[in-house]
C-alpha cells in the first residue's frame, strides 16, 4: 500500500484521461458532419469521466479502510506484546486525519481514545529503508515533514509500526542527524509509484486509445 502504488497509479492515470480523450476526440465525427455518431461518442467519454470519478472515490476509501484495519490489527498485537517489535529511527513523510480510529502507542495497554492520525514514515529498518503507517493521536505535533520519530515495527507486517514516544529530546535529536539519511536509498513519491515516467505514459496511452477508438468509430461511420 505505502511502497509499491505503481499499479493503482497507472490504472487511475490511464482511465482518467481516457473518457475526456473520447469526448474531445468526437470532433472527428462533427468535422465529417456526423453528428449523430459524435453526439454518440461524447455522451461515452462522459459516462466513463463520470464512472471514472465514481470509481476512484470506492477504490480509494475501499484501500483505506483495509490499509487502517491491517495498521489497528497490527498496532493491537505489538502494544499488547502479541509480536516483538523491531525498534527503528523514522522519519514522517505526511500525516492525514482518521478520527474514526484508535491510535496506539508504545508503553500503552492498548489503543487510546480520541481522534487519531495516520503518519506515513520512512523507517531504516535492517532490511532497507521503507515507508510504514502508525495510528497516533491526532494531538501530537508531528505536522512537519521529515520529523523524526522512533517506532516499533511489527515483525509480521512490513507496512505496519507504532510510534514510541519514551525516547529522550537526546535521541530524537540523533535519530534526526543520523548519517543513514544521507547515505542510504530511500523511498520516494516517484518510487513507489514506479517512477513518475512510467505514470505519464500510461496517461499517455489512455488519450491515444481514446481518440484510437473514436478514429475507428468515424471510420466505419464512413
């Protein structure tokens, strides 16, 4: 979810400009006067613009809601000494609202109560850096981008920490100037989205199957 999107970025790309590249490539039809085929394909394209928007909005909360129950079920067992947790140093990437969660953290029986934020981190886990999710309460600071932070990670689940709060300013100060954030391969937006170049020709090839199919169309119109 947080470090491999490459698929669900292409698919998005691909379908979000393929139903617009319909539309406006049903002028081929009105340039050959005909109207009824290019009245035909751009009520198309705007039925898939619209299935398009639907459809983004179900796949995106659907992910969300598997991605926040993996973090809770995840969080529950590293607090409640289920699993052994993996200390890391952590850095956090963003942070977004999930009030209707609990949130976790280390030294705790079990989740906490209130509004809770999901942060997503970049960890040097001993396997590599990558990105993590943590459930923590939505009243601490940790608004800013590339904040320092220790976490736990779940031994199981490789998307899945819980924040530590018990460490000292001392070493949350060296986490921040630990020498690995220089020197080390982290993940990136254009990473795990398999590449920002990739993404743009698969918004590409959406526009060229568009106005492909509406060239077809024309054409056995004629």
């Amino acid at each position: 979810m947080l470090n491999d999107l490459a698929r669900q970025t292409r698919i998005m790309l691909f379908c979000q400009v393929l139903g617009p590249a319909v539309m406006f490539g049903s002028v081929l039809a009105v340039e050959g006067e005909h109207w009824g085929v290019a009245v035909s394909l751009f009520v198309l394209g705007l039925v898939l613009t619209i299935a398009w928007g639907i459809g983004v909005v179900v796949w995106n909360r659907r992910a969300d809601r598997r991605f926040r129950s993996l973090l809770e079920q995840g969080a529950a067992d590293l607090v409640a000494g289920r699993v052994t947790g993996v200390p890391a140093a952590g850095r956090v990437v963003r942070r977004r609202l999930a009030r209707h969660s609990p949130s976790y953290l280390v030294g705790t029986a079990g989740p906490l109560d209130g509004p809770s934020a999901v942060l997503a981190i970049t960890v040097l886990a001993p396997g590599g850096a990558r990105r993590v999710g943590a459930l923590v309460p939505a009243m601490l600071a940790l608004e800013s981008r590339k904040a320092p932070v220790a976490v736990l990670l779940h031994p199981d689940e490789p998307e899945v920490a819980v924040l530590d709060p018990r460490i000292t300013p001392q070493q949350l100060a060296a986490i921040g100037d630990d020498p690995r954030w220089r020197t080390e391969w982290l993940p990136t937006d254009s990473s795990v989205v398999g590449g920002w170049l990739p993404a743009l020709a698969c918004g590409v090839l959406g526009i060229v199957v568009g106005v492909g199919l509406d060239w077809l169309v024309v054409s056995l119109a004629t």
